[in-house]
C-alpha cells in the first residue's frame, strides 16, 4: 500500500511541474505578441511611500494632576488649560504648567463624558464623548456661553486658523465653521492606502494636523489638504517604569505653544507632563506601519 501511494505522489509530482511548465510558456508568449503600451497594466503599482518616524528628547519635566483622565490639552498666551473624561468626573480646567497646580475649574453635568478642547477667538470649546453635544465656554471666567450638535461621537478638536478640525474616532476628521458648527467638509486619513483609525486628541501645529492614536504610544503627523501621514512620533517608554502606577491610563494630550515653540504632551491618569524635542529616527529606514 505504501508502494502504491509513493507511485501516485511522484506521478501528481509530474503532472503539476508538467502544468506550470506549460504554464509558464503560454504566459511568455502571450507577453511576446502583446503591445508593448499594454504590459504596463500588469506592472504592480509603485505609489508606496515611506513614512518617517520621529522619536522624541525630553526637555523639561512637569507636574500633572494625576486624577485627570486627560481628553484635551491646549496653551495659549502661556496658560495651559484641561479637559478630562469619565461620567461625573470631567470637568474644564486651568492649570499652572510649571506646578501642575489647578487654578480653576468648570465641572460638567454627570451625564456628560467630556473630550476634547480647543481655543477659539476668546472662547473655549469641549466635546462630549456620546451626548453629540458640544460646549462652548467664555475662555476668562469658564461661563458656559452656548451649546452645538454634532451627529457622531465627539472625541478630540482643534482649530486650524480658519475651521474647527474634529475627530470621531475614525478614520475621518470634519472641519466645522467655528461660527455656527456647520460641517464645511471632511477628509479621510490614510497611511499610503490604509485607513487610520481611533484617531483620537488633535493639535494643528505649524501647518499639520497632529493625532493621538487611541490605544498606542503613537503620534500621527497629518497633512490636512489630503489626509495622508506625513509622519509618526513614536513615544514608547517617555512615562518610566516607575511611573506606571496601575491607575495609568494611555497616552493622550497634546499641546503646542506656538509662541516658544514648545510641544507639550501627557496622558490619562499621568503624573507627568513632558516638554519635547522630536528627532527624525534615521535608523528605521523602512518608515512604519500605524497598526505595529
């Protein structure tokens, strides 16, 4: 029997080299007689590009209220102001960058799960997670000012110099008029042809949109005409050992101080907040993929 079987293996063997043998001179003749303009369509396409990766230095290190389930962070005019989630729990604040210290405070109705924050003329806006509802607050005195709707999940803002830049936890931004919160239009975001999602928290810092990606240590460099990354900043390892307390929570909160150019950045439940420095990773020739 087992005579039998290795007879019919060699003959399948035969008969499969056979094929492709035969294969193989058909495809090349077909090649031969075809036009020459023609081959190009059976080139694999070549559009691929590599995307950078930046790592970071830490310049300075500063205090960070660890009981903040930090959704949004923004500085201007060398104020540092807070959003932060969780049912009963999120709240608007102000806080001293150097000490951490909380100077003032504005606590959301329990109902409302808040998220990100942006500066607006001399307001400051906030989304909720769920509530498709967005708050929008006197930038001096936290006096709630007005409310607008929004037909998906509110998850991290920012404001471009002409539109607000909202994500939803997908692969889509919506810039809205900062007026009257009509959506103007939206773009996709992509790594060469693969959609980003769980984009999360957003600063624009000089020209580009800069992404929390829910659930990494990552950072999305975006360009904001078309969507595409331009680049990953890869914070692996800036919360130390030590530091990583069972209560911390991912990393998300980023801030640009567009005066000293400084970019500030923190995480849920940290008890630091970091100043940094990006370096372009020139050891990593091949770029990187946003889901590794």
């Amino acid at each position: 029997m087992n005579g039998y079987r290795c007879t019919m293996k060699m003959i399948k063997e035969i008969m499969m080299n056979r094929f492709f043998r035969i294969f193989f001179i058909g495809l090349f003749a077909l090649l031969e007689v075809l036009p020459v303009g023609y081959c190009y369509n059976l080139e694999f396409p070549t559009t691929f590009k590599v995307i950078p990766v930046y790592t970071y230095q830490v310049l300075h290190t500063y205090p960070h209220d660890q009981t903040a389930f930090t959704e949004g962070l923004v500085f201007e005019d060398d104020v540092l102001y807070e959003g932060t989630g969780l049912y009963g729990h999120s709240n608007l604040r102000r806080v001293e960058l150097e000490t951490g210290k909380v100077l003032q405070t504005k606590e959301l109705p329990n109902q409302y799960f808040g998220e990100g924050i942006t500066i607006y003329k001399n307001n400051i806006i906030q989304l909720t997670w769920k509530s498709n509802l967005g708050l929008v607050y006197d930038k001096s005195n936290f006096e709630l000012l007005q409310e607008f709707n929004y037909p998906t999940e509110g998850w991290g803002i920012t404001y471009d110099g002409k539109y607000l830049l909202m994500s939803d936890g997908t692969s889509t931004l919506h810039f809205l008029d900062p007026e009257t919160f009509e959506e103007i239009r939206q773009i996709e975001v992509y790594e060469n042809d693969v959609p980003v999602t769980k984009i999360n928290e957003l600063e624009y810092v000089q020209g580009e949109i800069f992404a929390n990606i829910w659930l990494t240590e990552r950072i999305a460099r975006i360009n904001p005409l078309t969507g595409q990354v331009t680049g990953w900043i890869d914070l692996k390892g800036i919360l130390s050992p030590e530091d990583c307390s069972e209560k911390v929570d991912v990393l998300n909160g980023i801030a640009y101080d567009a005066k000293n150019d400084r970019f500030l950045v923190t995480g849920k439940f940290w008890p630091k907040l970091f100043e940094i420095e990006l370096i372009k990773d020139e050891s990593n020739k091949n770029g990187s993929s946003w889901g590794k």
